[in-house]
C-alpha cells in the first residue's frame, strides 16, 4: 500500500514490473511523457488523484513477484550500497531515481564521520564523540516536525554506533559519555514508539535509557527518563505507578525545566484521577520552579527533550479538560496553538500542537460551541498519514464522546464533524496495521 504516490514509487513500479517508459504509459492509459516528467521529479512530483488511483490499481493487480520487487526497489539503501554508485564512477543523472538526493548526501555525511572516527587512533576520541552528540541534537529538535517513523531509522543507526563503540575500550570518561549518549537515544526512541502507538515497546526503551542514567550518572537524563515513564504509564492506565515516577524523577532537579516539565506532568495524573486539590499543589509548584539554573537535556538539546512556553500551555489545556474546566482549558490551548503557530518553523511541534487543537475542540464543546470545535480539528483533520500519531486517535475518541451527547444529539453540524472525525480515525487504523518503516 502506498499512501500518495510520487515519482519515486512510479519509478519503482515501472521497473518492478520490468517495463519501459511506453509501456508503462501505456498500461496507466497516460501519455509517455507524463511518466517521464513523474520520474525526473522524484518524490517532489506527486501525480494528480486519477493517476494515483491508476497506480494503486496497478500495484493491487500486480502479482507477488512484482509487489516483492516493488517492495525492495523503495527499501532504504544502506551507506555502502549508495557509495557504490560513486565507485562504480556513476555520473549525475545516471542514479537511479528510487535513491534520494538526501540519501546520497547523508551516506557521503556518515562516511566521512566514521572514517575519522577510525583515523584518531583510538576506539572512541573527540571527533567522534562531538559528532554523536551532534547526531542527538539534531535528531531531538527534527522530530518534532518529522514523521515518527523514518526518524527511528535515525535514531537506530546511531544508537547501533554507540552501542558497537561501548563494546570497545576507552577512557572510563568517554565510557560515562557514551552511556549517555545511548540513554538519550533510547529516551528518543521511547518517544517514537509511544507517538505510533506501541506502549509496550516504549517502555522497554525508556527503562533501558533508565539504565543508561544510572550508568551515565546523569541527572538531566534521571529526571527526563522518570517524566517519560510516567507519561508511558499514564496512558498504559497505569496512573499511581505514573505518580510516583514523576516524583520520583524530581529527586534528581533543582529549580528548572526539568522540574517544571515533571510537576505537569503529574497535574496532568492527578487530573486523570480526578483530584482537584492535588492536581492545582501540582500546577502551583511548577510556576514557581523555573528558576535560572539550565540543563544540558533540557535547555542545550532541547526539541524532544525542550519544556518551552508552547508545550507548558499544551501540557496546561491538557490538564484542564480532564478536570473539565472550560475557560482555562481554552486559555491554555489557544495560548500553546499561538505560540507553536508563530514560532520558528522548525521547533514547531506538530504533534503537541494537533494534540493542543482537540483540547481547544473539547473545551468549545463544553461551552456548546460546534462551530469553535470544527475550526479547531480542521488542520488536525487535513494532517498527512504519516504524522498521525497515536495519541491523537484516542483523543478523538473522547471528542465523539462529547459530540455524542445530548446537547448535540440533533445538531446537523455535529454529526458532520463526526462523521468527518470518523473518517480520520478509521484511516488512521488502516494505516496502523500496515508497516511505516
């Protein structure tokens, strides 16, 4: 299955079907140069919805032999096997266009890390140490606007170069950094397996990145990795197991993100189990403990591991509809959609702020607002497949609840936007039970 077709998938089709550009054109019912002009552009040429219905039946038709060439010819290239088109002395224009541009020029990145890596002599030296810590760096603060899947691959392919680094000598300094190192991408990874859906994977990770903490004795990373298990609980329902973690990762900060982000994230419980006062001892903590001791986790890296003013309001408007305040909810909400909306393109968080939009959408309905909810969920309606993240789903699910309810029982409008929401959940579903990798 093919979620939107682009040159690159019609190039792969063509050749796993082993047929030329004419007779490819043919098969589709388009004229040649039409194919041509999809395969020149790549994955920057998406082709009009009659000819992407064309080629899902194309490829539904096809038999096992050519889904399975298919399916190999799209499969990401390892490093070796993009660089041996620069052995082979292939000239620009001759690779093959189910091979991006990006792909190239990160093997060549990658290539000439490791490479120097080797050349300092030592199992690990400050060349490649400087390089995985900018490999995390960049992967925390490009996740929040990529899609979750393709990052794993990332996220995968350092973490396998520190762990075969860790299997070598070095330096008990280099040791404890590399540790790390490997926690927060275990952390990150945690992150990805909640965002598609998959708990029991994401606490394995995280109680891994818990081990590398410990052996890292990096308090940034304690308390960051306590935040996530809780939340990881919270939504295994879970919630007293998700308590105590929060506290307990609030040993390991002194005023700063980092206890900020954990005292939400325990309003955020509290809220769940329906305690207002334990919820508001929460919420007054956490505005009083940003103080202005910074965090190499939380303040230096930042992205996934950030706590700014966005995700605070998101985390805030969360909080709030659980314990079914309207007013503050939209406060909150609208505060966290404003500011992610007008922030820099690149730290903005589509998730957090899709997440932030059906709360906004839940507390209009509590006020009786059809029309406020529907402008709300349009830009969570229209995302693509790929960043529809799990949470998202079950969210939604509480939303038709809502609409459900007898204030709207006879509202053309509402059954609208149900049936709108619907349809987004029932494609979300089918494409969970595909692979995204």
């Amino acid at each position: 299955m093919v979620g939107e077709w682009t040159g690159r998938e019609a190039r792969a089709l063509r050749d796993a079907k082993r047929m030329s550009i004419r007779e490819f054109a043919a098969h589709l019912g388009v004229h040649e140069r039409l194919v041509s002009k999809w395969e020149a552009g790549g994955v920057r040429v998406r082709p009009r919805p009659v000819n992407q219905a064309a080629l899902d039946t194309s490829l539904a038709r096809s038999d096992d032999v050519v889904r399975a060439r298919f399916s190999t010819l799209l499969a990401p290239a390892g490093d070796a096997d993009l660089l041996a088109f620069v052995d082979a002395g292939t000239v620009k224009g001759a690779v093959p266009e189910v091979l991006s541009e990006r792909e190239l020029i990160m093997a060549a990145a990658h290539e000439a890390s490791e490479h120097a890596a080797a050349a300092e002599g030592t199992n690990v030296g400050a060349t490649t140490l400087a390089q995985l810590d900018a490999d995390v760096r960049r992967i925390a603060n490009e996740y929040v606007h990529a899609a979750p899947a393709p990052m794993m691959v990332e996220m995968l392919r350092v973490r396998r170069r520190v762990y075969r680094l860790l299997d070598g000598q070095q330096k008990p300094v280099d040791t404890s950094h590399l540790y790390l190192l490997a926690g927060t991408l275990s952390g990150l990874l945690a992150n990805a397996s909640t965002d598609l859906g998959y708990l029991d994977a994401a606490g394995e990770q995280i109680r891994a990145a818990w081990a590398y903490a410990e052996l890292s004795g990096h308090n940034g990373l304690r308390a960051w990795t306590r935040g996530m298990h809780a939340l990881i609980e919270n939504w295994s329902d879970r919630p007293r197991n998700a308590v105590q973690l929060a506290r307990s990762g609030q040993e390991f900060t002194g005023p700063g993100l980092g206890r900020v982000r954990l005292l939400n994230i325990e309003a955020r419980v509290w809220a769940r189990l329906g305690s207002d006062a334990e919820t508001d001892r929460c919420l007054r903590a956490a505005e009083v403990a940003a103080g202005d001791r910074r965090d190499e986790l939380h303040d230096e890296i930042g992205g996934v591991f950030g706590f700014g003013p966005p995700k605070a309001a998101y985390y805030a408007g969360a909080t709030c509809i659980q314990l079914g305040r309207a007013e503050q909810a939209l406060a909150a909400t609208e505060r966290a959609i404003t500011l992610y909306s007008s922030g820099p393109p690149l730290q903005r968080s589509y998730g957090a702020e899709s997440l932030a939009r059906v709360d906004n959408a839940a507390a209009h309905l509590i006020n009786g607002s059809i029309d406020g909810a529907a402008d709300a969920l349009r830009p969570v309606l229209d995302l693509p497949e790929d960043k529809r993240i799990a949470q998202l789903g079950e969210r939604l699910v509480g939303l038709r609840r809502r609409i459900a309810a007898p204030t709207y029982r006879d509202a053309v409008e509402a059954r609208g936007l149900d049936e709108r929401i619907e349809e987004f959940c029932v494609a979300t579903a089918a494409l969970a039970s595909h692979p995204r990798l």
